[in-house]
C-alpha cells in the first residue's frame, strides 16, 4: 500500500532496494536507541507524503546485525538512500522533517 | 507567513526544566506551548541530555533507577495530561523588545505574555580538524547509540566527568577495553562514579593527556594522544572515540537579548527565575553552571513555572485597575 513503510529482513533486503522503482530510504535503528525512535514519526510521515516517490524502509540491527555491518553502519540513526540497488547517500544522525526532506530533495 | 493563536506562555526547550515548567504551567491552566527541539543525535533534541544517557540512579522516587528516555516520555506525557502542547521544532528566532514576546519557528511566528527559556547545554566537541568527518564513522557523540557497534575492539572515551565515566561503564558492555583520556590528574567526576571506574578491569585511565589528532580515510584507525606535561605524543590504534568533555549553554538565539555571562549562560536575578527581560524566565542548564543536574534543572523549571504564573497574575491585576 502507498506510504507503507517496508521491515526489511535477511529474506528481502536485497530484493527491495534493487526491485523498487523509486530510490529507497533505509532507516537503521534499534530499540535501544532515542534519536531512532524520535526520528520514526518523522520517516513515516515522509513515507506518506512522498509516496510513490520514494520507498521508505527499516532495518532494525539488533536483529540484522550482519546487514549493518555489510554496510559498514557505526552509528544509528544512519539513513542510506539506495537507487537501483547502490548506495547514493548517507545521512549519519537524528534530524528533524524539513532537514531531512532537504536531504532527500536532490534524489526525489 | 502564519500566525498562531496567542498565547499565554510558551516554552522553549524539554529538557526536566522545560517539561517541569510544562507541568505546573499547565496545571495552572496557562496552557503552555512548549517548542520542544527537534530529533538529533545530540543533546540539542526533545528531552535534552538525559536522552543519550542510560540509567539515571540519583533522581527521587525511582529506587531502582530509570532510564533516561524513559523518564522523558514520562514527564512529557505527564506535561500532556494537563494540557500542555508540544511542537516538535526548533525556535529559530525571538523578539523580546516589544509586548508580546515574539517567537519563530522559520516563518511561523507565535506571540506570548510569558516566555520560560529552558534550552538546555549542547555537548563540546573536541574541534580537531576531521572530527565532523569522522562522527558516525568512529567518532561518536551517542554511547548509547553507538556502543552496540563496537563489540570486541578497543576503544576511547574522552572525559573526567560523571558523562564520561557513565559512558565508559556502559561501553565495557561491548568493549574489551575502554581507555579515559583526561587532560587532568584526577576525574571532575562524583565518588562513586570514579570508584566505578576504577573497579572495573575493562577500564584503563591516561591521565594528563589530550586528544590531539584523528587518523582514518574512511573510518577513524588512529588518534594522537599528547601528554600534558612533557608534550610526548604517541599514536593509538583506536576504531571508536566517544566525546564526553562537557557542555555549553545552548544561547545563541538570545545573543543581544539577554545577558548573559562570557561563557553564555543566562544571566538570571538571585534567587528567582526572572531575566533581564520581563516576562521572560530561565531555567535549567541554560542558566546553571554550578549543579547541572536532572533534579535541579526540574526545581529551576518549577521556580519559572511560579515566576511567570504570578507574573502574569500581577500584570492581569495592574491592567484590571
């Protein structure tokens, strides 16, 4: 459905950021983490509002800690922006909606 | 540009002072708006400094401890409760020279009787050249964030402080070693957070050292420690530094405005919470240099939170005559 956000997993990591027909947002958090969970409203409210512009996903890395590092995430909040499978940008750190969407600006 | 209802106070900043002043503004039924930050991974972020932290031990009435974020959402839900609003945003401009007070968040403007400043203290970076470049990539301003990802590698916290002490006992979690370096001889740090330290076999302390050099291409390999007293300088093989050397007050939005002292604290009158300007309140660390913490950024909120109300009360009962 538009503006769903995706929970990505071992089974479909690698399908969802190269099948999809937008650039992909992935949003590494844990549970364990504040600015993670301040930034949640934040990335589905874009996930809504840029739907069918943007695929919106998240990975939780207490679960897929193997993906993170794949990435060579250190950090969390990191959000790295896919487009047809390869990474095109990384954003280390909480930021708030307008930053965010000005980050996102030059892929949409 | 919009303009939003007026109101009767508005808060900036929601950290225990701010969320304080929330609860007992709107218990008095000003119905506060509280302009509460937005997400960082900084202590600049709703919440405040007791976001990055773990286990808060020395706040009343939680014999077991707390976490930080936990009693956050707890004072803010309990703010809420009462009436209290809340946007998630930054101010991004003030104008206290007229009546009312003036707030924006970029174009919004929203007018006030009473302003409480509660903003808080931003964390102090080290300011050597690659730092910025390498926060997320080895740098770390979030153990608590961060921490998990450096499992089975050694690595260095910067700090003498409660903050630093807290963040190298919650890293030995993950770490096999965990190094203090501290400029000093002996910590800044409580008694029993220093015995924490030092019972821990995880945790080794360099004492009369600095950070003098971040080394890495695409991820920090290695720092340069220099000894404060002789100017030795040695390079460490380090994949994770965590910065925890202190605060300033989070005041460049009232530069001009308020006083403040040189190091940018908000100057307030002895005993109360009254600023320079009337009608304007500060509490918490903003203003506070000496004590700085969670409790007494709460009874600084609560002493705004009574300022104002008789404020406004006062200024109600003078313009009724």
């Amino acid at each position: 459905m538009a503006g769903n956000v995706v929970t990505l997993t071992t089974d479909n990591f690698d399908e969802t950021i190269k099948a999809a027909t937008t650039p992909v947002l992935v949003d590494f958090w844990a549970e364990w983490c504040g600015p993670c969970k301040h930034i949640d409203p934040v990335i589905r409210q874009i996930a809504v509002e840029k739907a069918g512009a943007l695929t919106v996903a998240k990975l939780n890395v207490d679960d897929y800690v193997d993906i993170a590092l794949r990435f060579n995430v250190m950090s969390i909040p990191t959000m790295i922006v896919f487009k047809n499978g390869k990474e095109v940008d990384r954003l280390v750190g909480a930021r708030g909606k307008s930053a965010l969407l000005g980050d996102l600006g030059k892929h949409l | 540009m919009t303009t939003h209802p007026h109101r009767k106070v508005i808060i900036i900043g929601s950290g225990p002072a701010g969320l304080t002043a929330a609860v007992y503004t709107a218990r008095a039924s000003l119905a506060p708006l509280v302009i509460e930050g937005e997400p960082s991974s900084t202590s600049d972020q709703p919440g405040g400094q007791l976001m990055l932290t773990t286990e808060v031990e020395n706040f009343p009435g939680f014999p077991e401890g707390v976490q930080g974020p936990e009693l956050m959402q707890r004072m803010r839900d309990q703010a809420a409760r009462f009436g209290a609003e809340f946007l998630t945003e930054k101010a991004t401009k003030v104008d206290f020279s007229s009546r009312p007070h003036r707030v924006w968040v970029r174009d919004d403007e929203y007018t006030t009787d009473a302003v409480i400043v509660s903003t808080g203290a931003l964390s102090l970076m080290l300011g050597l050249a690659d730092e910025t470049r390498l926060i997320g990539h080895g740098v770390s301003t979030c153990a608590t964030c961060d921490g998990f990802f450096f499992r089975g590698q050694e690595i260095v916290v910067v700090g003498g402080g409660d903050s630093a002490i807290e963040e190298a006992s919650f890293l030995t979690k993950f770490a096999t070693k965990v190094t203090i370096i501290h400029r000093r001889d002996k910590f800044r740090a409580s008694k029993i957070m220093q015995q924490r330290a030092f019972d821990n076999p995880k945790i080794a302390v360099r004492w009369n050292s600095q950070v003098t050099r971040l080394v890495g291409a695409n991820k920090l390999e290695s720092i340069e420690v220099t000894d404060t007293q002789t100017g030795a300088k040695e390079t460490l093989a380090v994949g994770g530094l965590f910065v925890a050397i202190g605060h300033k007050p989070n005041t460049d939005l009232f530069k001009g405005v308020l006083d403040m002292e040189d190091t940018g604290y908000l100057v307030t009158q002895p005993g109360s919470s009254r600023t320079n300007v009337e009608g304007v309140f500060a509490c918490g660390d903003v203003q506070d240099h000496t004590y700085r913490q969670a409790i007494t950024a709460a009874g600084s909120g609560c002493m705004a939170a009574i300022d104002a109300e008789r404020w406004l009360e006062h200024r109600h009962a003078t313009a009724a005559k």
